[in-house]
C-alpha cells in the first residue's frame, strides 16, 4: 500500500519541530519546557524514519532509536533538576529563574 | 559466521580509559568508606586524564595518515588526538582545581565521575566522523555538564545554572539533531564523507541543514547569538566545572564546526564562510560589550569567552589550512589561560565565601603573590600581549583571515583586542593597585591554608601559556600535522 509522499512527513516533522521550539521559548512552566523538547526531537526522529524509509537505508532508524534513549537520559536528568528545585521551595516558573543576571 | 566490523581498540583507547576512570570512581561512591572517598575519586579521575592524555599522543603519533575506524564512524587521526590532549590536559587541571572546593561530601565521588564521563565524551565527540556519533558524543558530554552543573544541590545558583544550561542545550541539540535529518535526507548519507560526495549545491534544505547544524554547535561553542546561557551557567556552576567547561567544551565544539563544515560541506564553503564570519562579528561585539560592564568576575570572564569564540571563528572562516593550524594552536594556550583564570576566582572564592567581584579582588595580588601574577599573566594573554601564547595565536589568527582575503574582519578583531584590554587590565588593577583596607573584610580565623593541589594547576597553567610562547615552532608543527588531517 503507498503511503504519502516523503514530504509530508517532513511536514509533519517540521510541525512538530516547530510546535516544541515555540512551546521551550513561550511557556513558563520547566516541566512544559522538558516536554516541548522532547517533541523537538521527536519531530527531528520522524523526519529521519521518514527519509530512512524513502532512501531504502537503515542507517536512519538506528540514529532515530540512538535519538530516543538519548531524549530519555536528557529527560530524566531535566526531571531531576525540577525535583530538586521543588524540595528547595523554588517556585516553578523560568522567568522567575533570576537570581543569576547582569 | 556473522561478519563484523573491525573494531580498532586503540584508538578508542582515550575514550575507554576515560569511561573506565568514570566507572570506577563510581564504585568509590558506594564502596570507599567516606574518609577516603574524595582523594580515591579524585585520583582515579586523574589517573584515567592522565592515561588518556598517554593513550592520545601514542595515538597522535601512530596517526600519520588519518582513516575512518570502526565501521567508518570515528576517525583516528591527528586532528582528534591532538584535540583530546587538549581535553584530556585541561581533565588533569580540573580535577586538581576541583580537590579543596567546599562541597558535601556525599556526592563527591559522583562528581570525578561525571568529570571523568564528560571528558570521554568530549573525546569520542572530537573523533566523530558521522553525524550520529556527532550527535551522541555531543550529548553524552552535554549530559554530564548539566549534572555537573547542579552537582551541589545546596547551592540554588547551582540549581537554576543546570536547568537553564540543560533547556537551552538541549534546544541547541535538537536544533542540530533536525539538521543533520535534512542533511541525512537530502544527501542520502550521514558520513561526511559520504555527504561531500553527495554534490548537491544548491538544494535549499540542504543549506538549511547546515545552517542548524551550524547553529546547534554555536550553542555548544558559546557563539553569539547563541550564547545566552553562557553568562548564567558560568557564574551559576561551581567554579571548577567552570573552568574545565571554559576550556574544554569550547575546544571540542569549535574543532568539531570546523572538521564538519571543513569534510562534509566544502561545496558549500562560500556560503558558510560568509556565515562564520558573519558569527565570529556578532560574538566579538557582543561579548567584549557586555564584559565591559561586568562587576563579576565570573561573568566578565564568560564575556570574554563569547568574543574568545569569535577569535577563534574567524580561523574558522579563513577556511584554508593555516586557519585550521591557527585555530589548533590558539586552542592550547586558550585552555589554559581559561583554566588559570578560572582557578584563581576559585582560590579566592573559597577564601572569602561570596562571589568574586572587581571590588573584592582588591589587594588579593599582594596576598597572594603567585595567583596574582598568574592572574595577570592569563588576563594579559587574553588580551594578546607578547610573552604568552595569545599573541602568537591572534597574530596566526589574524594572518589566516588577512591571506583568505577577509581585511575587515581583521579589522573587527583588532578593534575587538583593543577594547577587551579595558576588562582585562580592570582585573589586575583591581588586584595589585587597590588596597586590602578597602575592603573591611572581617577576618573569621584567618586566611584558608595554600591550596597546594591548586596553585600547581595554576602553575601547570601558567607554563602552557608562557611556554607556548617560547616554544611555539614545536607546537605549530603539532598544530600544522593535525590540521592536515583535515582536506583543505
């Protein structure tokens, strides 16, 4: 069965990229700003498994599971931060993060 | 039988002793009774620098002619190995400078660890010859600076540096990670040789994959505009990471950007040429503008990292071998003055207990002699004075981009120098020509003792910058057989 074209999923791709890069500069809560990231990145994995596909090469998908256990260690580290920060009292918001300025 | 590919262990020798050093300080968290478990850490830590930076030049010599190992997804030439005796020099350094900092010490074999970890990452990252092991290393080295970044979670500044540097570097990877897919998709290749081969010059997203991957090692390479969370993250870190992250993540992403653009887009060099220099401007402007308003002098010196990474782009930009050897030797001396300096804000840091300002250093050159005068020697070295090797790299620096035709950016540079001597003079005024009375300090027991462990590293500092200098025609060599590894 033909799916559609390779463009669209680089659309796809692109919209999900887009989607997360505009959720890490607009929204305020740090445990959005993880979650945009991760979707950053998962636009980037489906527009490589998209071309992979497209090329007949394998070389795509090895990065794009690379890509996920990566997303995962960024994530978990990210997760620990805002758990550290919630047990010293630091209200969750990056635009009061301004102790460090000048 | 399955067929393999030919695994080459030696020359993934500097990343695995690093990587063992890091597992086995590891276990020092659990295993080490609390008494011992700093010096074990700290010197299992030293030792896997120390092997590395032995494992790196036996490498560097055997390396003649570069080829592509293990399945062609590292490279094993001189470039990588002289680059990882940076890391691998500056590993050594930080572990010294990190030995006496205050900090609990129930997480302190985890932090040699992480610093161990980091620099393995920084050595596969240099090795990269595709853009998946680019994109690992990147991150594998990424990862560790955050935690290393938040390692003290007493520390709130520490806390909020983390975060910050973890959001914004992992837009940066992302940013780099969606490029290397079109660049993926559109050259049907993620080697870079592969990628050259591919000979599509004028495919839009192509250029507009190179263009994000430019941007995500900018972020790394602190380069304005992406340099945003520099000034935070250095001030916010405990100062030893600083020092090691001043020196060593600037060294390997700028090496990186340039073996990238350098082996995997030579087609497009008009392009990105124009590009680099276009960054190297923004980051001289921006950087030595900002410093000069500085009271910190934890933030002044990010600044001067900023317009430091301009420098050190407009090698990038020349585009032609005696850049590429400009930008290797300019790197050693610039990782140690960052460390030096870096170190000295530590010393005095722990002395009085509060962040370091212009005010504060006031008589430190006096009390302490020896950091003073390195102190000076590093700021002076920054600036580009005779007798260390920031000198002889600006002045390569500058030749390279004057024979590639680019005289005004040449110009920008040395207005650049001359402006960034208001900041680096500031500090060795404040240090030698004000007075400990100005202060009113309230001495609490007296000064700390020496810090021996540190005033060596400083030491060590000091002679690589001085003795650059001195000794610059061994270390071009060195620079000129690393650059040729790359196809210029």
């Amino acid at each position: 069965m033909l799916g559609p074209s390779a463009t669209w999923y680089l659309g796809v791709a692109a919209f999900l990229f887009s989607t997360g890069a505009l959720g890490v500069l607009l929204r305020r809560n740090p445990l959005v700003v993880l979650l945009s990231l991760e979707i950053m990145l998962n636009g980037a994995n489906l527009a490589l498994i998209g071309y992979a596909r497209h090329l007949g090469d394998g070389a795509g998908q090895i990065f794009a599971i690379a890509v996920m256990a990566v997303a995962a260690s960024e994530v978990v580290v990210g997760l620990g931060l805002v758990v550290a920060m919630n047990r010293k009292r630091i209200t969750l918001d990056v635009d009061r993060l301004n102790t460090l300025r000048g | 039988m399955i067929q393999r590919p030919h695994i080459d262990w030696f020359a993934l020798a500097p990343v695995n002793a690093l990587l063992a050093a890091a597992a086995i300080a590891l276990l020092a968290a659990v295993l080490v009774p609390r008494r011992a478990r700093r010096t074990t850490a700290a010197t299992v830590c030293a030792l896997g620098y120390a092997v590395a930076f032995g494992f790196a030049i036996a490498l560097y010599v055997r390396s003649a002619h570069g080829h592509g190992v293990v399945a062609d997804a590292i490279r094993r030439d001189r470039f990588a190995e002289l680059a990882q005796m940076i890391v691998a020099g500056a590993g050594v350094l930080a572990t010294g400078i990190s030995f006496r900092e205050r900090m609990r010490d129930n997480h302190v074999a985890e932090y040699y660890a992480l610093l161990a970890a980091a620099g393995s990452g920084m050595a596969f990252f240099v090795a990269a010859n595709n853009l998946m092991t680019l994109f690992l290393g990147l991150e594998w080295l990424s990862i560790s600076l955050y935690i290393l970044c938040a390692i003290d979670r007493d520390l709130i500044n520490g806390l909020e540096a983390g975060l910050k540097y973890l959001i914004i570097g992992g837009f940066g990877s992302a940013v780099l990670l969606f490029g290397s897919a079109l660049v993926y998709g559109e050259t049907g290749h993620l080697d870079f040789a592969g990628i050259a081969s591919a000979n599509r010059p004028h495919d839009a997203l192509l250029l507009f994959g190179l263009a994000m991957i430019i941007s995500g090692l900018g972020f790394k390479a602190s380069a304005a505009p992406f340099h945003m969370w520099t000034p935070d993250v250095y001030e916010g870190a405990p100062t030893p990471v600083t020092a090691f992250m001043a020196a060593a993540t600037k060294t390997v992403a700028l090496l990186v950007l340039l073996r990238v653009l350098r082996t995997a887009f030579p087609q497009e060099a008009h392009l990105w040429t124009v590009a680099i220099a276009v960054i190297a401007v923004a980051s001289l402007t921006i950087g030595n503008l900002a410093a000069l308003v500085q009271r910190n002098v934890k933030r002044m010196l990010a600044y001067s990292s900023i317009s430091h990474a301009g420098f050190m782009l407009i090698a990038v930009a020349a585009n032609n071998a005696l850049g590429g050897r400009a930008l290797l030797y300019y790197l050693i001396p610039y990782a140690a003055m960052s460390l030096g300096s870096f170190a000295v804000v530590a010393a005095r840091e722990r002395e009085l207990g509060v962040p370091v300002t212009f005010e504060n250093l006031a008589g430190f050159g006096w009390e302490r002699p020896l950091l003073g005068i390195s102190m000076w020697t590093f700021m002076l070295g920054f600036a580009g004075f005779p007798l260390t090797g920031g000198f002889v790299g600006k002045f390569y620096v500058f030749a390279a981009a004057y024979r590639q035709g680019w005289t005004w950016l040449v110009i920008v540079g040395v207005i650049a120098t001359l402006v960034s001597l208001y900041y680096y003079l500031g500090v060795v005024r404040a240090m030698f020509l004000r007075r400990t009375e100005d202060l009113q300090l309230a001495p609490i027991g007296g000064s700390p003792p020496r810090d021996a462990l540190l005033q060596t590293a400083v030491v060590g500092c000091l002679v690589v910058t001085v003795g650059s200098f001195f000794a610059v025609q061994p270390l071009i060599d060195l620079a000129k057989h690393a650059a040729n590894a790359l196809p210029f």
